[in-house]
C-alpha cells in the first residue's frame, strides 16, 4: 500500500498570484472570477483555463476553491499554476487541511508566503493512482453534501412561491379549490395596509400568530456557565442554512439559569438584530440564544413554517422602510410597529400541510449534511497522514 511521505511542497504545485480586475472593468460574462472570499463575479474574459485550487493570500492560509473550466483568478488570490503530475483533485484536499496534518519540522503553517508555502515539507502521496482513489472518497462525500444543498435550495424556494401566492398575491385556494383572488374572492380595502386584503383577514404585528421574546448571555466570569451541552445561538451562526442544529458556543444547565437567556423549543424562529441582521434560522433542536437576536415561538395552532416565512417579509418590510439609511439594528418596537397582513387559521393550516413535510425534509438534509462534514474532516488529515489507506 502507497504510503505518505514528505515533501516540499513546492515539488508537488507552484503558486501564483491571480490578476488584477477592478470592478469598474468587469464585463458580463460567463467565467467565474475567484478571489479571497470565492467566486465574487463573473467576466467576459478569462486567464487560466482546466482544474484549479484558488485561496487567498493575505493573513492565514484560508479557504481552498476548486475549480474545473475557465476561470479569472483575483490578484487577491493564489492560485496553482501546475500540479506537476499530481491528481488535481487530491491538491485541492491536501492544501484544504494543511493546518491540520504533521509538518516534518512541526511548524505552525506559514502565512500565505508563497514562498514560504513552498518550503514546508508535508505528508504526500506520489501514486496517482492512489491519490485519485484518495480524492474519489473526499469527492464522494463533498458531491451528496452538495446535492443535499441543491434539493434543499429547490425545496425552500418551492415553499417561497407558493407562500407568495397565496399570503402576498392572495390566490390561495378558496371552498372551490380556485385561486381566491383570482376567480373573483371578495377583497376589502385596509386603510392600515393601504391595499386591499381578503375578507375575514386583518392587519396585525407578526405578535398576532407568534410570541416574540429575547435572549440573554451567560457572565464569561463563570466558567461553569459554559461549555456545556446546551447549544447558545448568536447571530455569527446564521450562516444561510434555514435549519441550525449545532453552534459555535455551548453553555450548561447553570449558565441557562444564572442568566437572561431562556431554552428555547425546536422550531423557534430565530432573528438576528445586530450583526449580520435580519438573518432567519429555524431552531432544529432546543437551544438558548443570546440578546443581539429575536425570538419568534409560534402560537398554538399555528406552524413554525409559516411563521418562517412571514419573518422573511417582516425583515423585507423593514428593510425598504430603511432605504436610504443603514440597516444596522432591529429593535423590538420595529417588529411591534410593522403591520402585515394576517390570514384566517384554516388558510394557514392548508399551508402547513403542503410545505411542513418539505421543512422536514430540509431539516433531514441538513442533519445528515452535518455528519458527512464531519466524516469528512475527519478522515482529511487522516488519508493525508497516511494513518488511513484507500485499498
């Protein structure tokens, strides 16, 4: 079995800085445009050409992208010239985990130097057989994580169209099964709302079909109060997926007591008020939550998918009232004073029963996504090490 040894790294890739490309000089085209932070546009003209790993160059090593086409590396950017007979996909995975697989010296991974970067010595494979296989796995695990985002992009924006339909343009199904504004329901001006809405609607805050409630962080002066089992959510966790399920900070039972913050139930509406704002995540366990967020708990009877969904036009409200000045913050009296159409219960109930099984099954996705991530950072530094083999 091919095992790892070390190498200079610059024996095995050579690095180079992208190309400059101000935004003023891109044109609309097909080819990605990779800097420090991913693909940030794209241009009519390209500079490089097959498979390619891109990361930043400034501070740390950073995030590796992988690319397979024509492309435009940023001078933000390093990207690999040559692979020197090297898998190019292997690369990709060896550079992704530098930060955790034993340099020769055991040094702490340069900045990104690129000269530096090519004078450390790291654990390869030199079969490309062997690194194909290697990567093949990596690959296998990367592509169903992949594919589990793409069904659940798919899933919530099937969901979004047909709230719109029925909660903003008001053709959800009337006694008949036909499109209620449509076929002719009747529609009752709201001075209020200064539009008309459908009869046996009215205007009301989100608070009309959801309680709204506050968070609250546990003193760092104790160290009791934290890591725990108890997941804490700030607002550096909304990081786009709707379901969260783990967080970055975990606090005890002690924490939860001796402090403001509340548990709150599975299915809780999270906003986030300072930060990265308006961001909306659906609680996927119990968890706490700190005070630059909101909370949303749905009242009885009413499901937590809708109330998802009427944030996301709480948060649109809020943010054409602020055009022209900076959406920093939302503060409670926002949400209190922002008016939204609310629909009749049983409106709400057939909207649940068509979307909750496709929130069920972006909560699944997601829950597995998180074990293949781990699996997968797992057997990185491993298969690198050489401490794991591929027969």
């Amino acid at each position: 079995m091919t095992k790892a040894v070390h190498k200079r790294l610059g024996d095995l890739l050579n690095l180079k800085r992208g190309y400059d490309l101000p935004e003023s000089q891109r044109r609309p085209g097909p080819y990605p445009v990779i800097s420090s932070a991913g693909i940030t546009g794209y241009h009519d003209e390209y500079m490089v050409e097959g498979q390619g790993v891109v990361t930043g160059r400034y501070g740390t090593l950073g995030e590796m992208y992988y690319v397979d086409g024509k492309y435009w590396p940023h001078n933000t950017a390093l990207y690999v010239t040559t692979f020197k007979g090297n898998d190019p996909k292997y690369i990709y995975y060896l550079l992704t985990c530098l930060g955790r697989i034993r340099t020769s010296d055991k040094s702490a991974v340069p900045g990104v130097n690129r000269n530096e970067l090519h004078e450390m010595e790291i654990p390869a494979i030199s079969d490309t057989k062997q690194q194909k296989k290697v990567a093949a796995i990596l690959s296998a695990l990367d592509a169903k994580i992949d594919c589990n985002n793409r069904i659940n992009a798919e899933l919530e924006a099937m969901a979004k169209t047909l709230y719109d339909y029925w909660f903003v343009q008001f053709d959800f199904p009337d006694a008949n099964g036909k499109p209620y504004k449509s076929s002719g329901g009747k529609m009752v001006y709201n001075a209020t709302l200064k539009r008309e809405i459908p009869l046996g609607w009215h205007d009301s805050n989100v608070m009309a079909v959801a309680d709204l409630l506050g968070g609250g962080t546990p003193t760092k002066k104790k160290p009791d109060y934290w890591g725990g089992d108890i997941p804490f959510f700030t607002p550096t966790d909304a990081n786009g997926s709707i379901f969260k399920f783990s967080t970055a900070d975990y606090i005890t039972n002690e924490g939860l007591k001796g402090s403001s913050t509340k548990l709150f139930n599975k299915h809780t509406v999270f906003i986030t008020a300072r930060g990265s704002v308006g961001r909306l995540v659906l609680a996927g366990v119990d968890m706490a939550m700190n005070q630059s967020c909101y909370a949303l708990r749905a009242k009885a009877g009413i499901s937590h998918v809708f109330i998802f969904f009427l944030a996301k036009e709480l948060i649109h409200h809020l943010h054409v009232k602020s055009s022209g000045s900076v959406f920093d913050s939302i503060v409670s009296s926002d949400i209190e004073l922002t008016k939204l159409a609310i629909p009749k219960g049983e409106v709400i109930e057939k909207f649940a029963a068509v979307v909750e099984p496709a929130f069920e099954k972006i909560a699944n996705n997601t829950k597995e996504n998180q074990q293949l991530a781990q699996l997968r950072d797992w057997l990185l530094p491993l298969l690198m090490n050489g401490q794991v083999t591929v027969a």
